[in-house]
C-alpha cells in the first residue's frame, strides 16, 4: 500500500450529498449543528488574500450545502474571485460546546442555473435579487467534548472520517 505524502494527489472536493453518502452519520450531525442557528461566520479572502469574516445564513437544500448572499456584497464578490471559504457554525450562546464546534471548508461554486435558482426562489422565498452558491467541500470538521477529553472528527474528500482524541 502506498503511503500518504504531501506530493499525493489531493482529492477533488465533494458537494454535500457525496460527504453525506460517504459519512451519512457525521453529515447528520453536522447539518443538525448548523442548523441549531441561523445565522454563522463566513471567511472569504480578499483581493490582498487577507481574511474577510462575516455572517451568514447556511441552508441545506437539493442534497446541497447553500450559501446566498446579497448582489454584489463584498463576500460574494470576494468567492467570485476566490472560492476558497470557511464556513463556522454558530457557536452559540456559552462556552459550554454541548452541540460541539463545527466548520467545513471548501470552494464556493456560483449558481447560474435559472432552473435552480427559480427552484430556490420557490422553496426558499429568500429576498431577491441575491448571489447563490454551492459549497463544494476540502474539509469537515467537528470538536466536541467526551467528559474529559477533546473529540476531533474530521473527513476529507476520498479520505476516511479521522477521530483524534485528546485529554
């Protein structure tokens, strides 16, 4: 068997529904934990490749992980240029971490499709005009708390789910 290093290929990123078939559990658990909340933080990178974080409703339609955005905000503008985001749950209220923290990563794909976007408009009824995006993920990651240990969950495209704990 060969070994991983970092001069392997790296592995196309996954839309929702392929993490979700691959790991069906854990993309339960994470599409329950974004949706304890509406709203959450959004990364993009800006034109001089500094970070840009700012709010975000996540909705999870179509089999796909969506991100809508105002016309022309500077985040939609910023994964038009970039596609490269982070995407951080609403931690919530406390410091407590009993839902665990969660965040996926990954290139934001615009739709275009007047199909879908008509599909979205009719399910979704969000304001208009607006930018849509489907969140094709590199990463998925929860921490959580096991009484006194940390529980790192993470999955990659064409990787197995990895569990790290630590005391």
């Amino acid at each position: 068997m060969a070994s991983m290093t970092s001069s392997s290929p790296s592995h196309a990123p996954a839309p929702w529904d392929g993490f979700a078939a691959a790991e069906p559990e854990f993309a339960d658990t994470v599409r329950a934990r974004f949706r304890l909340y509406k709203h959450h933080v959004l990364a993009t990178l800006r034109k001089d490749g500094s970070p840009r974080v700012t709010g975000l409703e996540a909705d999870f339609r179509f089999g796909e992980l969506l991100l809508g955005m105002m016309p022309d905000s500077l985040k939609a503008l910023d994964l038009r240029r970039d596609p490269r985001f982070a995407l951080h749950a609403n931690p919530g209220p406390d410091a407590e971490m009993n839902d665990g923290d969660v965040r996926v990563s990954g290139r934001a794909v615009e739709i275009t499709a007047p199909e879908v976007i008509a599909r979205f408009i009719e399910e979704a009824t969000p304001p208009e005009p607006f930018h849509l995006f489907r969140a094709e993920l590199t990463e998925v990651v929860r921490i959580g708390l096991d009484n006194d240990e940390l529980v790192i969950r993470s999955w990659r495209p064409g990787q197995p789910l990895r569990t790290v704990r630590r005391k």
